[in-house]
C-alpha cells in the first residue's frame, strides 16, 4: 500500500532548488522508479499521481520532480533547454542513488519520455523504461508554439501562451532541439521498453509511437490507451495506465533484486536526508524506514525507534509461544501479541522490582497483551504466558545490557 508522499529537494542543473515528491510504498521497497513530466507540465499532474499511487502498492518507490523553472521549482524557464532537462534528470538519479539506490525504471510522459529514452543509456542501474504519449522527435515540441517560432528565430524570444500560462521560449531552445536524434538513441538502449499511446492523441499522433516502437529492440511491448487525450485527464485513462505500466514493470523489476549486497553484518542505519529524523534500515536484504511524528519534527514516513523495539519485543514473544506450542502439539489457531511502552516514575510502577525502584527517576515499561485463538484450557493459557517471558528479547529488555560504541573513520 502505498504512504504518504514526501516533500523533497535538490540541486538542478542550474544550481537551482528542485521541487520534488518522493512516494514510498508502506512495506520494504523492491526498487525505484524516477518519472519526467510532459512539457511545461509538473510532478502533480493527475498521471503522475496516479502512476505513483499504482507502483507503491507493488513495492515500487517513486521520484516525481518538476524541471528547472517549472512547478514549485526554482530557477528560469526560459534558460532551460531539453540538454538541461535530460541534466535535472541525471541529478535526480544522482539524488536517489546517494539517498537510497537508482532507479531500476523511468517513466516519461510526452517530452518527458522523450527525455527518459534520450537519458536511459547513461542510467546502468536502469532495466526498464516507460513512455506515455512521446515523440519520436523532440523538435515535434515546437508545434505548441508553431505560430511563434519566425519570431523566436528573428528577436531570439517570444513570450507564448502554453496551458493558459505564458512562457518565454528563446532560440537557444529551439536549436538545442536539432541535436538529437531519439530513433538512434532508442536502437542503442538496452532496456526493455513500454510504449503507451493513444490513437486520438491530438498533441502527439500515434505514428510516433510506431516510430519508437520500430527503433526499439526486444523486449519492447506498444499498449494503446484507447479513447484517452494527450495529458490522461480522465482519471480513469490515467489509472489505466497507471495499472498497466505496475503490472508490467514487475517482470523486470523481480522482489529482490534491487536490495545492494554485502552491506555488513548486523543491522545498518543512515540518515537519507529527507526531513529531520528519517533513517534508512538496511537488514539483510531488506529496507525499512525509520522516522519520528510529525508532532516532534519528524516526517511519520516510518516507525520511532521507540516502535522499532517495541515490534522486537512482539515478534519475538509471537515466535517463542508458536515455537513452543508447536513442539508440544499445542493446537493454537492464531498467536498476537500487542506490546504498548511508556516511561514512567520507578517509585509509581507496582509491577517493578526493587532492583528498579531503587534507580530512582523515570524507567522503561513494556506492556504485553497477549491474545490466542483456538480450544484452549485455562492451564494451557497460563503456561504459554509464562513461555512469552522466555522470549530472547524480553530477557535482553531485561537484563543489563553492554553496548559498545566505537567510531568508523573513512
């Protein structure tokens, strides 16, 4: 399922701030995926969200940002081109990889997935790209402002009216678009590739798709988008493609295969730098966030460590009651466990013993409310009560533990 989007930021290829979202899926992430907006479009656009919301519940995080100039971003329009694009591109790849690991797929709508297939042969990470109503050219952008382009060419800008919102285009722009030549660019990537197009498509006709269709190699697959327009207003179009494009980025994107190896024994612990407190957990294989409520600055995108100890108390009371039960036979249906935490007043807490009491000031209390399911008598009930206090980590809650901390220079 997925969370809550975060707020996130980096460095353009301008050097100005670049407004982004960051969707994580509530459970361990099995890979990223970074997705380019239309022209002049944002990160917000409803196709976006859409196909955001789609990947998390499969496991898949998701990078949405707007270019240089555009959305909540920082810098000048007008100074950007589609080199500066596919560079704001790189950097966001570049922030993903430093904060948690390249993306695996790219998405792009319109001359955003002309963006990503200019793009994907400098990503290694990447397996898998997605294009939604790109063109084959990406000098077809100039039919937005068609009507203008003797005047860009003669005064070196124009001020347009795009989406009801006026742009300034320079000749810079115009001519950095004669430097690309997708259909090569699309016959040298190695990825698979999802061509999604819709045969009405007033903005970009069909035929570019066949166009990117044909310079690609296997695996490649074309999904028409049936009745949709251009920008997938009806959200129903949107979470159509949404849908597809999840379902079928999990055949290159398998569960696992993008955890990095050899990460060290133990447990890991980094700061990703998105709000105050978030934490990436890195066990094993699997990725975990670790935040703090918003109440206290955090972002609530994950569990307080307060909770991270909480659960390992509840896991390892549920797995030494099923461990018991099962070698004596015992027919429990269903074991849970619900394990609340406080600090409280050593001289207040009846339950605690006299080698607490005597520490004075305020202790750490666990409390565990067990719950079984299935013919149980009531001697049975109390005996598995008494095995949950044989659970590894309640003896470590209550032993003294040593921790030893040592620095790890580089």
């Amino acid at each position: 399922m997925p969370g809550k989007p975060i707020k996130v930021t980096f460095e353009g290829a301008h050097g100005a701030e670049l407004a982004a979202r960051l969707d994580l899926p509530t459970g361990p992430v099995k890979a990223y995926a970074l997705f380019a907006h239309c022209f002049t479009c944002t990160k917000d656009l409803i196709a976006a969200r859409k196909i955001a919301e789609a990947l998390t519940i499969e496991g898949i995080g998701v990078l949405r940002f707007d270019f240089t100039g555009l959305g909540g971003s920082g810098g000048d329009f007008a100074s950007t081109n589609f080199t500066s694009n596919l560079d704001d591109l790189e950097r966001a790849v570049d922030f993903l990889r430093d904060a948690f690991e390249a993306p695996k797929l790219l998405i792009g709508h319109s001359l955003g997935g002309a963006a990503v297939l200019a793009v994907a042969d400098r990503i290694k990470e990447a397996t898998a790209v997605a294009t939604i109503g790109a063109p084959a050219d990406v000098h077809h952008v100039t039919h937005n402002f068609a009507d203008h382009l003797d005047e860009i060419r003669e005064k070196g800008e124009a001020e347009v009216c795009l989406g009801g919102r006026p742009f300034v285009i320079r000749k810079q722009f115009v001519d950095d678009l004669g430097g690309y030549d997708l259909p090569t660019q699309v016959a040298k990537m190695k990825k698979a590739l999802l061509v999604l197009h819709a045969p009405l498509d007033q903005t970009v006709g069909i035929e570019n798709a066949g166009k990117i269709f044909d310079a690609a190699k296997h695996p490649k697959s074309f999904v028409s988008l049936d009745q949709a327009d251009h920008l997938l207003s009806d959200p129903d179009d949107a979470q159509y493609a949404a849908s597809v494009i999840a379902a079928w980025a999990k055949r290159y994107l398998p569960a696992g295969k993008s955890a990095k190896p050899d990460i060290g024994e133990g447990v890991i612990v980094r700061e990703t730098g998105l709000g105050k407190f978030q934490s990436m957990v890195m066990a094993g294989k699997h990725r975990l966030l670790a935040d703090e409520p918003e109440k206290v600055g955090g972002l609530d995108s994950g569990p307080s460590p307060y909770d991270y100890l909480s659960t390992a108390l509840g896991s390892c009371t549920v797995m030494t009651i099923r461990m018991y039960a099962d070698h004596k036979g015992i027919p429990i249906d269903s074991i849970r466990a619900e394990v609340l935490h406080q600090k409280v007043h050593a001289d207040d807490c009846a339950e605690c013993g006299e080698q607490h009491s005597a520490k004075g000031g305020k202790i750490d209390r666990f409390e565990r409310i067990i719950r079984f399911t299935g013919d149980l008598d009531d001697a049975t009930r109390k005996r598995l009560i008494e095995i949950a206090d044989k659970c590894p980590v309640h003896r470590t809650l209550e032993a003294t533990s040593l921790i030893v901390t040592r620095e790890d220079r580089v």
